[in-house]
C-alpha cells in the first residue's frame, strides 16, 4: 500500500533568515518560489528500514546532563500543536543564535567563478570559487551528472571530515577513495556541492579561528561553519538544474556537525545525515574554540542539541553512530536527544523521520552505512512527486 503524506507549506517553519539585508537574489528566489508552490510530497512505501531506526532500544542511556523539556510555554502549559509549538521553535532558536552571534555581513553577491572544469565518463566536476560573507572567499568542488536532466535535479550539500584534503576526497581526488561522497551521489543524480571547512584556510586550525574572530569578533567558530554551509545552498540554487525543494545534507565526524547546525538552522534541507557527529554536547570536543568554545562546560549552561534535533522535525533527519571505539561520538546515547525530535515531530502527524543507524563500526564511515545513507537521501529528497 502506498502511504501519502502531505506537508502543508503554513505546517512548515519559515527559514529565519528570510529577508536578510544584503541576500543574495538567488536565495530570495528560491524561498520565494517555496512559498508559491505548496510544499505537498507523495510518499511511496517508506524506506524499509524506518522502524529500525526510528525504534529505541529498551534501555536507553541517560544522558550526561539533564535535558530541560521542550513542550511547553514559558507559564508551563503543554504544547500540543504545531501553532503552539511555532513560538518555542522561535524562543529556541532566537536563545541559540544570540549565543553563537551574529552572522557575518554578506557579500554583495555570492560571485561564482569556475576554477576547473573535468569532464569524467559519465559527471562533470569543477572546481568553484564563491563569496560566502564580505572579504573572503570559499572554494568547493561540484559534481553534477553529465548528462542534462528534462527534470530539475535534487541536490545535496556534503560535509568533509577532518582532513588537510578537505573536499578533495569527496569527488575522488583525495587519498581516501572510500569517502568519495560527491561522485556516488552525482551518479544516483545529485547536484553536489561540497565546501571546504574554513579551518585549513589558515596554517593552524586557531590561525584560521582568530582570523574568522577578526572578521566577525563577536561570533563563534560555529557560525563561520553555518554560513558556509547556507551560502553552499545559495551557490547550489543559483544552478537552474537544481530543484529548490530537493535540498539535502550529509556528512561525516567535522560534517556530521556541519550538518546538524545547516539542518537546524535552514529550513531549505529536507532531509539529512550526520554520521558521527556527536548529539550530545559531552559526546565529543563540541568546547573546541572552532565550535562553541569552553561556556558550554559551564555547569549552568542553559542549551544542549535536543533543541536543535526538535528544530530539524519533522524533516527527516538520520543520525549515523558507532557506538564504541577510539573518537566514537554517536551511538544509544544519541537517543535522548532523537526522542525528543520524535516527540515535537509527532505534532506534525504520526510518522516519524527521525533516527539512528548504529552500524557498530566505531568512528568510521563504512560502505554499510554510506549505502543506508545515499537510501534516505534518495527517497526524502531525490524524488519528484511525477516519479512516484
């Protein structure tokens, strides 16, 4: 039987930077177009797998620090709607923001420019290079399928780990051919874009951050990371191959946070997959000076990510763990964190996407879980409502 789903579009948050001073008319276009056309997917049989991963296991580890609840007001009276639940979103992500600081001031044009062209048997990859805030430039890889679509194409933006190739290995040009995410995505019709992290812009990590400080001295590492991230699908819009409503996510350890934070915070990712980078704000070296910084240790710190995993639902949201093992960041302690993503996701209907894959690799990205991964992209993003 073929299960639908409809979305309403006022069912939906807005993104929070609409109408930002200074956006690019790209941007503007694609929010613009959708607000026009409601948001309504025909949902095929879910993934087979769903109730796998979106089914806690019996006993659930506490986690390390208590998470305040969500749904309720600021009276404590309980939030049973979406309407309801709209105003806390704000209050959530307004109390987070005024945290991480303030988003850089925006270039007057995102001026994309095209390094390097390589055509390979079946993709086109260029080397691209844009203006994600005034005064600096990013550089990031776009692997595309050769062969033009009669149909606008999903697209995704991917997340490198922790390494001096950055993007590099993302579309086969690294040492580690098995993180070549770009090219495996392209191949099953992805538009790819896929940034390299501002950490290496400098010799030393800290260089690079007290660089980004100089720029924007009154936000956090994290922030430089979001913005990238949000310019990345700014560039991707820009492309008239790319379908708009078909934005995803994914990566992996550095990008499974990169990932967390886009999807928390922009609403044009429909769906996402963070593979090892740590809910938990205990669950690994979120305190860096490039993340969120030491204020985070303090007993009294008022957030933790519950409130961004309730921010990303009821979008589809996959976390990917490992469970043990050296530098293991994700696995059955995620759980408190997705539970309370399901609960706010419950106010959206009955079906929940959101969950974790624990493949029991360690801190690893193996083929196994890499395939599950391209799956839940393909089917909550990669679709038009004609294919199915």
């Amino acid at each position: 039987m073929r299960q639908l789903m409809c979305l309403r579009q006022k069912d939906l948050p807005m993104p929070f930077i609409f109408g930002r001073p200074g956006m690019p008319a790209c941007f503007r276009t694609g929010l613009l177009l959708m607000l026009i056309f409601p948001i309504v997917r025909v949902q095929a049989e879910e993934i087979s797998w769903l109730k796998e991963v979106t089914t806690p296991p019996a006993v659930i580890p506490v986690p390390a620090r208590p998470l305040h609840p969500l749904l309720q007001t600021k009276d404590g009276q309980p939030v049973k709607s979406v309407k309801n639940w709209e105003p806390v979103r704000k209050e959530i992500r307004d109390a987070w923001m005024e945290f991480l600081g303030p988003l850089p001031p925006p270039a007057k044009s995102l001026d994309v420019k095209v390094l390097q062209r390589d055509e390979l048997d079946d993709l086109v990859r260029e080397w691209i290079e844009y203006s994600p805030e005034a005064g600096r430039r990013v550089r990031a890889y776009v692997v595309r399928p050769l062969q033009p679509s009669a149909q606008p194409r999903p697209a995704v933006v991917i997340f490198h780990g922790t390494t001096p190739e950055t993007a590099r290995p993302a579309v086969g040009l690294g040492t580690r051919k098995d993180r070549n995410t770009g090219l495996k995505l392209a191949r099953q019709g992805f538009v790819a874009i896929c940034p390299a992290n501002f950490l290496w812009e400098e010799p030393k990590y800290l260089d690079s951050v007290a660089a980004a400080r100089k720029r924007n001295p009154h936000s956090l590492g994290m922030i430089t990371m979001l913005n990238d991230g949000m310019r990345a699908v700014d560039v991707l819009l820009t492309f008239p191959d790319v379908d708009p409503q078909r934005i995803g996510a994914i990566g992996h350890s550095l990008g499974g946070k990169e990932t967390l934070y886009l999807m928390a915070f922009d609403d044009r990712i429909r769906a996402g997959v963070a593979s090892e980078g740590g809910l938990g704000l205990n669950s690994t070296n979120w305190d860096a000076p490039w993340y969120l910084g030491p204020d985070i240790k303090k007993p009294d710190f008022p957030r933790d990510h519950h409130e961004l995993v309730a921010m990303i639902a009821p979008r589809p949201f996959l976390v990917l763990g490992g469970e043990t093992g050296r530098g293991c960041s994700d696995g059955d302690r995620s759980w408190p964190y997705l539970l309370v993503g399901q609960e706010v996701s419950r106010l959206y209907g009955p079906v929940v996407r959101q969950g974790l894959l624990n493949h029991h690799e360690g801190h690893q990205y193996s083929e196994a879980s890499q395939q599950k991964a391209f799956e839940w992209l393909r089917d909550y993003c990669g679709h038009t409502d004609a294919d199915r």
